[in-house]
C-alpha cells in the first residue's frame, strides 16, 4: 500500500493544477531496476522489452495509476494482467532468440505478447474469452506490433497450423501440461507454464522437449488464475 501511495503521490506532484503529467517512462525504468534488475532479472533482450512496453496502456484507465507497482491488476472478466518480475521471469526463462516463433496461451491484455514481440520474429497468440481477444487484437494493432498475430479460441489445442514452435508460454495455471502443447513444440523447443491443483499454490514448470523424453524442472510456486476450457471441453 505504500508504494501505491507513492506512485499516487508522484503524479499527483507532477501535474499542473487539474492536469496531471504523468512521467511513465520514468517510472518503467524504476520498476525495471527495483523489481526486476534487483531480483535477478538481466537477460538483456528481456531487460529492454520491460523498458520499451508501456504497460499503462494495457490496464484500464482507473488502474493506469497502478500500472508500475510490483503485483498483479485486474483487466475484467475475472483475468489479470501479471506482475511485472512475472512477465519478466517467464520471458527470461524461455532464452529466447530473434529468429523464434513463440505460441502464448492467455492473451489477456496483450502486454505478455508485447514484450514477446519486441525480442522475437513472430507470436501467435490465443485467448478464451472474446471481449479481450478482440481488445488485445486491436491495441497491439495500434501499437504497430505486426509480428503479433492474435486468435480468439480454446488455447488446450495450441494453433497446429502454425506450429512448431521453438517457444511456449501458457499465462494460465493448469492442474496438467496439455498434450498438444508439447505436440507443437520443437525438438530443443522450451515451454513455460503454471501447472498445479486448481486452488491454491502452483509450480511454474519449465519443460525442454528432447528427442525422445521431456524434461521438466520446478522454477517457483505462483498463483496464476485457472487455465479456463471451451464449453464443450470442461
């Protein structure tokens, strides 16, 4: 709560009377350093992503004063936007290259598919429910990432006609890894994703697809809201 009261403070500080200036980018390169440099975060592509993204265009309006603050904020529909180290982290972990092709799995807001976008070539991202797949699609339009192509659809099936995949990220907590998800991923190919009971504590899983076998390790517990099915797949 104090540092919401300090970013509030911050802008309120920075305005002229009844306008208020607010310096994001200042505060972007703040979250950078406090959250994520400080905790370990120092992949350098990943590093400039978090500075390059904006993510108070990806809140609503009544959560643009929160946008820096190190936690998660709802977007609506019961789905949030991750904390920042998270994105960070699971971008980090995934050592991407330019040349990949990402699969992500949870659009939301389209911040996770931004700071994909600014390090690889192409992502192909999914989301569940219609009103922020449509929101998601037309704001990274806007926002000229044209190597984000979006997909409103249940993501257990991945996108098989663009697959494989050098890279996986699912933003959703599974109590499973998904079969097609590992079906699409390229031999060498790394995917990350929450995976647990349906309450409560999961872990996030990295998994490296070898040859013949799939190996897994155990990166951090986190909550993560529920990997959410189609009707007809519950």
């Amino acid at each position: 709560m104090k540092r919401i009261a300090m970013v509030l403070l911050s802008i309120v500080c920075m305005g002229t009377i009844g306008v208020a200036q607010v310096d994001y980018a200042s505060q972007r390169a703040q979250m950078v350093k406090t959250q994520l440099q400080a905790r370990g975060i120092n992949d350098l592509q990943t590093v400039s992503a978090m500075l390059n993204v904006p993510r108070h265009e990806f809140v609503p309006e009544n959560m643009k004063a929160y946008a820096y603050v190190d936690g998660p904020l709802s977007i609506g529909n019961g789905q949030t936007i991750s904390q920042p180290f998270i994105v960070a982290y699971m971008t980090q972990a995934l050592q991407l290259k330019s040349t990949d092709r990402v699969l992500e799995i949870g659009t939301g807001s389209g911040y996770q598919a931004a700071i994909l976008g600014e390090i690889v070539d192409s992502v192909y991202t999914i989301e569940i429910v219609e009103d922020l797949a449509l929101t998601a699609k037309r704001r990274l339009k806007e926002m000229g990432y044209s190597n984000i192509i979006t997909k409103w659809g249940d993501g257990y099936h991945g996108w098989p006609a663009m697959a494989p995949f050098d890279a996986i990220i699912v933003t959703a907590g599974a109590e499973y890894i998904p079969q097609p998800l590992i079906d699409q991923l390229k031999i060498g190919g790394r995917m990350i994703i929450p995976v647990g009971p349906s309450q409560g504590i999961r872990q996030l899983t990295l998994i490296t697809k070898k040859k013949k076998r799939i190996q897994t390790q155990n990166l951090m517990p986190v909550r993560f809201v529920p990997f959410t099915r189609g009707k007809d797949h519950q």
